[in-house]
C-alpha cells in the first residue's frame, strides 16, 4: 500500500533539460513517472492548434499523442504504424505507435504573430512565444545525478 501511494513521486532518473542555441540552459526540470510534455502550438498557414504529448521512453523523448484540427500543409494525415487514430468533433488524435524523437529535438519557437508556442511541464503553462520569441531551443532528457 506504502509503495503504490510512493510511485507517483519517485523520479524515472532523468530531467528535462531546454536549452537555446549557445548551450545555455533556460528550463530544467525532473521527470517524474507518469509525467511528460506537452507542446503546443499554431500552424503558421492553418491557423489551427498542434498539439504534441512526449513522454520520455528508454532515456529519450516519444510522441505520445499528437492532436490536430486541420489537415492542410505537412499536418499529420496518416497513423503512426503500432498506433491508432481518434476522429473527434473538434479534431484528430494520432495516439502510440513509438515514434522516437531526435535528441536533441531543435524546436523553433515563432512570437504572438507566428507560432504561439507554448509548452505545459508538470501542467504549469510556460509561453514560449513570449518568453523565448523567434529562438530555437533543444530539448533534451539527460541522465539525472543522484536523487
């Protein structure tokens, strides 16, 4: 009983590391089990909200879910192999199917015009577009030193 109430708590030994172009280190954060990322933003020719649910697997970061609106101008259209596709009222689901991001995963951010990105980490909204406008960032999942 003592070890299920533990789990939600203990670290899977690694943290997320967001850096920009130079190396510098803007965001770092533990990652803990059940937990992952999310990102988020607007297609630039669309109009319409991206939205991406990575969750770390094998020390790196996955798709876990990916969430569109539209399908127009490179939006994903076809079901990741091993995975399935939800059609909602408001939107498309691509759910599994293991896909492996580089590392690290060069994320260019736009600005209130262009992008909007944001990412929500441990469900605490960061605006990307407002506080890193027009950079490129690395997300990266990097062995955590003790605990």
């Amino acid at each position: 009983m003592v070890a299920s109430f533990l789990v939600p708590i203990l670290p899977v030994g690694y943290r997320l590391v967001v850096a920009d172009r130079t190396g510098t280190i803007l965001i770092r954060a533990p990652l803990f089990l059940g937990h992952g990322l999310l990102l988020r933003s607007e297609h630039s020719l669309e109009r319409s909200i991206l939205e991406d649910r990575l969750v770390v697997c094998d020390g790196a970061l996955w798709v876990w879910w990916s969430f569109v609106r539209t399908y127009n101008a490179g939006i994903p259209t076809e079901v990741p192999k091993g995975g399935v596709m939800r059609v909602t009222d408001t939107g498309t689901a691509f759910i599994g199917g293991r896909r492996r991001l580089p590392d690290p995963l060069v994320y260019r951010v736009g600005d209130r015009d262009l992008g909007k990105n944001e990412a929500w980490i441990y469900n605490k909204r960061v605006c990307l577009f407002k506080i890193f406008p027009k950079r490129t960032l690395s997300f990266s999942v990097v062995p955590r030193q003790g605990f």
